[in-house]
C-alpha cells in the first residue's frame, strides 16, 4: 500500500468517525430531546434540520465516504489480499450498507414525509410521535453502528497493515 494511500485511509477512520458521531448525538439525545418539546416544535425542528443538513460539511462527508467506500471494495477485491483486504473492504461494504443504505431507504422517505407535513396539524403531531420519532431513531443508530463498525475495520485494517501482513 503506498504512503499516501495508507496515511489517507487514516483520515478516513476519521470520517467515518465524525459522521457516525453525529449520529450518536441525534439517536442519544437530540431525538429524545426533540420528542420532549411539544410535538409542534419538534417536528418543525426536525424539518429545519433535514434541510440544513444538505448545506454543510456533514453531506460532504456523507456522500464522499460512500464513493471511498467503494474505493475501498474495489482495492479489496482487485489489489490486496490477506485480511488486510477483508477488513478493509468489510469497512466499505459496512457502510455503504448499513449507513448509506439504510440512509437512503428509510431515513430518507421518512424525512420526506415530514417534510411535506404542517407542523400544526394533528395528523402530523401523531406521525412525529407515534411513526418518526421511534422508526427515524432505530434506524439512525443502525447508520451509528455502521459507521462505528466501518472505522473500526478499516482501523484494523491498517494495523494490520503496519504490523507489516500482506497487502
């Protein structure tokens, strides 16, 4: 593996990192916080929320670890081998699954079914309540353990990289 490959994989584990931090915060306490308001505030933070997140750094990290990840796959599969190529494409493959994957086909269609709700309605205070809080919740600490388990692998990777195993 070249220097530059290596040290950039670290900035990586990083990535993965922060983005399954903020997911942390959201299925550790911001959820439960924003449950806590009346549902009226809530909802309507959340869908503040799910349009300001697509103006930051958080998206930028989001969508560029899924291209990495794939990055990461194919280099599993084409260049290296041993179980530096299991774990490190095993990091990838985790999260294209359980973070991008699970992004796309449940936290998604939920945040566009807010999105499309009057916030003082009580049709929408029963759907925040009752269907988002809890479905939006489980699977968002779905996409925590993801990118927990993605750092993870593709730090062992890397150790097993360094301890000088086959590449």
């Amino acid at each position: 593996m070249s220097p530059l490959l290596f040290y950039f994989a670290h900035l990586v584990v990083l990535a993965y990192a922060f983005v399954g931090g903020v997911f942390l915060a959201f299925s550790d306490f911001i959820m439960r916080s924003l449950a806590l308001t009346s549902g009226q505030g809530g909802a309507e933070a959340m869908q503040v929320i799910n349009k300001e997140v697509f103006r930051w750094v958080f998206m930028v990290l989001f969508l560029g670890l899924a291209i990495v990840s794939v990055v990461l796959i194919v280099l599993a599969v084409f260049a290296w081998s041993g179980s530096v190529a299991i774990l490190m494409g095993m990091a990838g493959l985790v999260y294209l699954i359980g973070c991008f994957g699970v992004t796309a086909g449940f936290n998604v269609p939920m945040n566009e079914a807010l999105a499309d709700m009057d916030v003082s309605t009580s049709a929408t205070l029963t759907y925040w309540s009752a269907t988002y809080v809890p479905r939006w919740t489980i699977w968002n600490t779905v996409r925590t353990v993801a990118c927990a388990l993605s750092a993870a692998l593709l730090l062992f990777g890397l150790t097993s990289v360094s301890q000088g195993r086959a590449v």
